[in-house]
C-alpha cells in the first residue's frame, strides 16, 4: 500500500476508515463530500448454503457468522439469480441478469456482452484503494477485471496443506468428490492466507477510502481443510435428508449431470462424509472470517465501513439424491446475506423481504454515495437496511440451462416456486411447489387442475 508522511498522515487522519479530505476528492468522478464516503467491504463465500447457525441449523458451527448476523440485518430471502459460479458472479459483479450477461456457463468470461464498469472498477474510478483477495470474479485471467484492482492477489495450498488423511467418495469416478483432513495450520490453506492478508491490509494507513471483496474458496469443493475442523464433528452421528419415495418424477434436465449417477449410488457412509467434509470447512471458512471481524474491532472500522456477506449461490446436500448446485431447487437457489452497516442497519434483526443479488452493485453504491450506471437491472436494497419491514418486491429469479437448447427458469414467491423448461423458446416442462405444505419441493403440482390459474400467474412473471 501506499505510504503517506506523518505529516499529511496527520491532517488527514489516514486509516482505512477515515474520512477523505475534500482537497483529495477534486477531479475525482461522481466525487460526494467527506461524510459520505464509506468504506465497502464484500465477503464472498463459494457453495455456502443457508445450513449454518444464524439459519437455523444448530449443529454446523458458524460462531463468527452468527457473530456478524447479531452485528446487523439478515435476509432470510436472499437469492441468487443463477446457481453456479461464473454465471452468478457475472451477474452480481455487472448488476445485470443473466439473461443480459448472456453468461449461462463457467466458460464465458463476463465482458463479452457488457460494456459497463464492473462493480470493482467503479469504486477504483471514483478514487477508491480497490483490493480484491481469492476468488472473487470467476478465477483469474480472462474471467478477472485486472484495472479494478489496486491489489489483486490470489492463494495456493501449501505442499503441507497438501498432506493429511483423506479418501474420495466415488472411488474416483467424481475427481472433485474428495475430501481432506490437511496438515498445517490455517495459513496452509488459500482461505487463511486470504484472511491473513485481510488482516494486514486492514492494519495499513491509507489516504483513500477502501472497497475490499474477500472472495472466500470454502466449503467449495474439494473438501481440504485443517485437521481440526473436522475433529469438531462426529460423521458417523450425521444423517443426510430423507428422500421421500412418493416425490414427482422429474424430468432428466432437473439434474443435468452425469454426476447424479455415482450419487445415488452412495453409501450412508459416502454420505457421512459428505456432510461431514462440507461443515468442517463451513467452520473453517467461518474462523477465517472471523480474524476479519476481529480486525475490523480493533480498528474501530465499522463506524465507517458498509458490509454485506453473501454465497455466490446455495448447495443442495443431499436433496433429491444431489449433493452439488445449478438446480432449480430452494438450497441451490437460496443463499445466507448478512448486512452490517453500523448506524443505519438493526442490530440483530431478520429481514424477509424478497432481496436478489443482483442488487448487491446498485446497493453498494448507494451506500457508498456513487452513482452508478443507469441500465443496471436490480434494485438497492439500502431502504430495507433502515426498515427491513417496508413493502418490497414480490418474487425472486433464478435460472439455470441444460445444454445450448434447453433453458429452466424459476421465479420464488412468499408461498410458491414456478419453474419453467423451455427447448429453443417452447416450454416443454414446468414445476410448480406449495412452500407451506412443500418447503422441501417434492411434490409438482403444475399439472393438476386445480393449479392452472397458479401456474398461468406466475407464468407471467417469468
């Protein structure tokens, strides 16, 4: 980072928090006075689903999660509008949806078909320190947007991280289906490294105020964390969700993966540790994050910091015999979002209200004081921070393809999910499930009599 001189460190009172000086903020685009000019802190955590603590699930320990939630404002209806990285990153990180991105797969770099600032790249130009860590847009490369950042750094496995005791669940036919209890400590792993690095960059005076995105990797897949987080959990005392017999049959797309084959094949043992894997680096994601908490407490930052924590997108852990995303179904769909923005979010309320991510740029911004591009596609969601019990959008979208032909697309309200399956612009399939007798999805009601007037309304939406 840059240095300043005791002097001008002085008069301007230089530290990640503090106020810009007006002299600085001249010739500055969309520049807003002193007071206005938080700092923004992201927190991006890959696969998370809402099985944590703060959720409701009292057996994964998430303290520091839970932590930040008892901070600030949790949405309990968060959802992200394609459950598979590249695609929901892209979204996100544009403030346009997918259809607009025309990003459908993990392939496509973000830029092909937008021409806009990404949300990053926006804060460095209305003079922001920008430092992204780990993954926040989809790996580096031809999928990163390099002129956003000032710093823009990512992580590698020690060789002792490496080491450890572990197995794969499928004997090998899923490489990425593998769990390990590593060597080493926390710093042997990208995520402790990328909390680390967090942690020093947060000590450092600067002249700028910062946008920071930590893009955490865990409980992605494959499941490598230190040894003691899994020691935190009994995997023969876990049990995976019952399936029940009676669901609706599905079509073949609903899944869309040769992946769901080798899954169904597995033992109450696979299943164990699958569980067992995915909440041990949930805990140690959630202790990484909370070396940031606890920076960010000694610094006194959150008087001048706006953070928002999401997923990327939710994770099916055994529902309808799948253990992995990209589906239409509630945990793929629906992701954690905490909002801590001190003097302006509740402390230790629960919003539920329909909130997407992507209205995460348009309410960075806001909070923020910059002005944002005008074809944005969501909506800031910086009201619902002061009052998160005010009217507000009524449903949620979520889509995802099967091959270049056929496209589902979902739209989630308070009582019901509506899916739609389209090949080449002709519906061939729908869903329809009743969330208060149905929260799970298991039974599809779209082809019943009595639910044609439901289907044809939310229908609509879409």
């Amino acid at each position: 980072m840059h240095s300043s001189q005791s002097t001008r460190r002085n008069f301007l009172k230089c530290s990640f928090g503090a106020a810009l000086s007006p002299m600085l903020l001249s010739g500055t685009a969309n520049a807003q006075p002193a007071k206005r000019r938080k700092n923004a802190l992201f927190i991006i955590i890959e696969d998370l689903n809402n099985s944590i603590g703060c959720y409701g699930n009292p057996l994964v320990q998430t303290p520091n999660l839970d932590r930040l939630a008892r901070k600030g404002l949790i949405f309990d209806r968060a959802y992200c509008q394609f459950p598979v990285c590249n695609p929901s990153r892209s979204s996100f990180l544009t403030g346009l949806r997918p259809d607009t991105t025309k990003v459908l797969d993990n392939s496509k770099p973000w830029h092909t078909h937008v021409n806009h600032e990404t949300l990053p790249k926006l804060f460095k130009d209305n003079g922001y320190y920008t430092v992204g860590l780990g993954k926040v847009f989809h790996g580096r490369g031809r999928h990163d947007d390099p002129q956003a950042w000032d710093v823009n750094m990512g992580f590698e496995q020690t060789e002792r991280g490496k080491r450890g005791e572990g197995r794969n669940m499928t004997d090998g036919e899923i490489p990425w289906c593998n769990w390990l209890a590593a060597e080493g400590t926390d710093e042997d792993q990208p995520d402790g490294q990328i909390a680390a690095k967090a942690v020093e960059l947060l000590k450092q005076p600067h002249d700028k105020p910062f946008f920071m995105a930590l893009g955490f990797h865990k409980p992605h897949d494959p499941f490598h964390a230190p040894k003691k987080y899994f020691d935190m959990y009994n995997k023969n005392e876990l049990m995976p969700p019952l399936v029940p017999d009676n669901r609706s049959p599905k079509e073949d797309f609903m899944i869309g993966s040769g992946w769901h084959g080798p899954m169904k094949d597995f033992t109450l043992q696979d299943q164990r540790e699958f569980l067992w894997s995915y909440y041990a680096c949930a805990t140690f994601v959630d202790a990484q994050i909370g070396k940031v908490i606890d920076e960010m407490d000694r610094q006194d930052l959150w008087k001048d910091t706006a953070v928002i924590l999401v997923s990327d997108h939710g994770y099916n852990l055994g529902e309808y015999d799948w253990w992995n995303k990209a589906v239409l179904m509630e945990d793929s769909a629906r992701i954690p979002m905490i909002a801590v923005v001190e003097g302006q979010t509740p402390v230790n309320m629960r919003c539920d209200r329909f909130v997407e991510m992507v209205d995460l740029y348009p309410t960075f911004t806001d909070l923020c004081g910059l002005t944002c591009p005008e074809n944005l596609e969501g909506t800031s969601i910086a009201p619902l921070l002061s009052d998160p019990n005010i009217p507000w959008k009524k449903a949620a979208y979520t889509q995802v393809q099967r091959g270049g032909d056929i496209t589902g697309k979902s739209v989630r309200t308070k009582r019901w999910r509506y899916n739609e399956w389209t090949r080449n612009q002709r519906v061939i399939a729908r869903e329809l499930f009743d969330h208060s007798s149905d929260p799970q999805e298991y039974r599809n009601l779209a082809e019943m009599e009595d639910f044609k007037d439901i289907c044809r309304e939310l229908s609509a939406l879409l």
